[in-house]
C-alpha cells in the first residue's frame, strides 16, 4: 500500500509538471507523418514533418509499425503513447528487476511499483515521455530476450526486432555470439533479417534509399554537437568546438568500443566468478553502443533502469553505495539542460563535464567493472593457486597419499 500511495503521488505531480513544461511530443510526430507516407505511397525519406522540418531516420519496417498511428487524430495519440509508455515504463522495470535477480519474489510487485512511480524523474525516461519516443518498447524487446532461458529456443527474436526498428540494439547480438548464444545470436540476425525482407518487399524504393544511402548519413538523425547527443562523438566535438571530430573521434570511439565490447564479453562469461555477470555484461554491451553510436540523444540512456536496479541489488559497501549515488545524482540531474549554450558550440570548459555527463559515467562503469572482473579472476586463480600448493604440502607430509590419489 505505501509503495502505491508513493508511486501515485509522484506520477501525480509528473503529470502535472509535464503539463506545465508543455510536452511537444514531436517524435511522435514524426512516427506518425512516416506511418502517413506509408499508407499513401509517398517518398518515405523526402518527407519532412511540417512545422518541425524533422525527416524519417528509421528503416522502413519502423514506419510500417507505426501505419496504426495514422488511425487517431494528434490528442488521441497523445494520450495513448503516454498511457503505453506508462505500461513500457512498468514492464521496463519489472524486467530490469528480474535481470538483476533481485528482490525476492515476494516483494518484487511492490518493488516494481514504487520504481515505475520514481522512474519517470530520470532525464533519459523523462525526456522519452517529453518526446514521445519509442526507447522504452526497444528496451522491453531486448530485456525479454535476455531475461529468458539461454535454452529457449526464440531467444534473439526480441533483439532482432529491436535491431529491425532502430539498428544500434544489434550489438546485443554479437554480445551472444561472444558468449557463446550462437543459437541465439543467429534467431537474433534471422529475425533482423526477415523484418527486412518485409520491409524491402512492401517498400522497395524505401528500403533501397535506407540501406545503402541514408543509414551512414548521421546528419539526417541531428546534429552531432549538440548537448542532446550524449555520445563519445558529440561529447569530443563539445570539447574540440568542431561539428567533425576527425580522426581523434574516430580512434576515441574505436578505443572505447573495443574495450566496452571486451568488458561486456568478460563479465558474460564469468558467471563462476561474478554474480549477476550476464546482467552486468548486458549493461556493458547497451552502455558501449551508447557510446560508439554516432548520436545517442539523452532519452536513448534508458538503460540507466538496469543500470539502477544493479547498483541498488549490490549496494551492500560503502563504496558501492557511493556509485549508486552517484549514478542516481547524474540522471536526476537533467544537468545538459543548464548549458548555456545548447547547441555545442562555444561552451566554456566549466561546463563541458555538464554538458557531457552521461559519457564519462558510462565509461566509468565499464573502467569499474572491469577492474572488478580483474580482482574476481585474480582471486580465483589465487585460491586454485592455494588449493593445489596446500594439496601438495600434504603430499610432502604424508607420501601414502600419493599412492591413494
């Protein structure tokens, strides 16, 4: 009862404060201009939401999911996106909580309660309500996957769908395939590949244009630069003050990348030293394509749910307890909100840690898990060490044991 007296009492005043801000919904929006040029032929990728001059970035298999969006006029697909992400937002949650193991299963309803009523203050959940985005249902899709038996015979679907939708979840499938899911890693590229097909068979010309053209033109999704990116890129253009970070974004990006990739496959395969080590490799893996993707808008961190909901299960020392706090304070703060100068150009260098806040946190938790992962390992070759020199020190004392063993 107190945890949905709370959680009603801050949905309530979120309510409230969003009316106030005035939520614009504008990527809403543009999903339901792209399900219209569906359903009447038109160019997908020369249309341009009018007011906004916003343009689809989707593959066509997206903008064929969102054709149902055109049935319902602007206020009655406000209400209904929000009301769905309220359901995404709960689901999100209740499957963070489950990757996480933790709590107890008699307590995890009104644990999923309580966090869905607090979730919506952190900026990347906040900004997903503002705009109307689709981050939760991507991340539901890949939590699904993850969360069930690597025995399963449709684990992949989910993050194939997701990857069909907005491409950079594929990185969770090579994630299975380095750890050894291969049956899942390769359900993951067939369920990608055949939402394709249907989208090169319903949209041709579409699908043409997308794939080989205007998937590698990052200009079409934003500008790099602005405080809204919150990628490894965005965040060294910030600190250079150029739109192109060059060649030190490039190796920046590669450096990060290789190393996250490696932490995440290392934590997924040492399940006999780590606890939660798949759950913490899922993390590494959605925190690295954060951070190598060319633009990761402050609503794409969604994946701070199962970040918290890690932290809060092995908050159990002081110094655990002090990265939650932190991690909360970063996420609470909506701090790139505050720049002075929100489209990244000519920011001084006091502001450059707030303006690109999420970045330095996501590679501090893959440098923290990998130095844990490093300890972990250390230890247990240490006392397979011991086992073995203590099994030969007796050895030694008593020679009969040799005989025997």
């Amino acid at each position: 009862m107190a945890a949905s007296c709370a959680a009603a009492v801050s949905l309530a005043a979120f309510v409230v404060v969003r009316h106030l801000h005035g939520a614009n919904m504008v990527d809403m929006l543009v999903y339901q201009a792209e399900g219209q040029a569906v359903v009447d032929g038109q160019d997908l990728y020369a249309m341009r939401l009018p007011g906004w001059d916003l343009p689809a970035t989707y593959p066509p298999f997206a903008a064929m999911l969102f054709v149902p969006s055109t049935w319902f006029g602007e206020a009655g697909l406000r209400v209904m996106v929000m009301l769905l992400n309220y359901a995404l937002l709960a689901l999100a949650v209740h499957l963070s909580l489950k990757l996480a193991g933790w709590p107890a299963e008699r307590h995890r309803r009104a644990a999923v309660i309580l966090a869905t009523g607090l979730a919506v203050w952190l900026e990347p959940v906040y900004t997903t309500f503002q705009y109307g985005q689709v981050n939760l249902g991507i991340l539901c899709l890949v939590l699904w996957d993850l969360t069930r038996s690597d025995r399963n015979r449709f684990k992949g679907v989910g993050i194939g769908l997701a990857t069909a939708i907005k491409i950079t979840p594929g990185l969770f499938a090579v994630y299975l395939f380095l750890t050894g899911r291969v049956r899942a890693a390769l359900v993951s590229a067939g369920t990608f590949l055949a939402a394709g097909l249907i989208g090169w068979i319903v949209l041709p010309d579409a699908s043409y244009g997308f794939w080989t053209n205007y998937l590698w033109d990052p200009s079409r999704v934003g500008v790099t630069v602005l405080v809204d990116n919150q990628s490894l890129r965005g965040a060294v253009c910030r600190l250079l003050d150029v739109n192109d970070p060059g060649t030190v974004g490039l190796i920046a990006t590669a450096l990060v990348g290789t190393f996250g990739l490696g932490v995440a496959v290392l934590a997924g395969r040492s399940s006999r030293v780590l606890r939660r080590a798949d759950a913490w490799g899922a993390v590494a893996t959605a925190f690295t394509a954060l951070l190598v993707s060319p633009i990761s808008w402050t609503h794409h961190w969604v994946w701070c749910l199962p970040l918290i909901a890690l932290l809060v299960a092995e908050a159990r020392t002081l110094a655990r307890q002090a990265l939650l706090a932190v991690t909360l304070a970063v996420f609470l703060s909506h701090v790139m909100w505050t720049v002075p100068h929100r489209w990244g150009r000519g920011v001084a260098w006091y502001w450059q840690l707030p303006g690109s806040i999420y970045p330095p946190l996501g590679v501090a938790v893959l440098v923290v898990l990998g130095l844990r992962l490093y300890r972990a390992r250390r230890q247990a070759v240490d006392a397979s060490a011991g086992a073995w020199a203590l099994l030969g020190a007796r050895l030694d004392r008593d020679p009969a044991l040799t005989n025997r063993t």
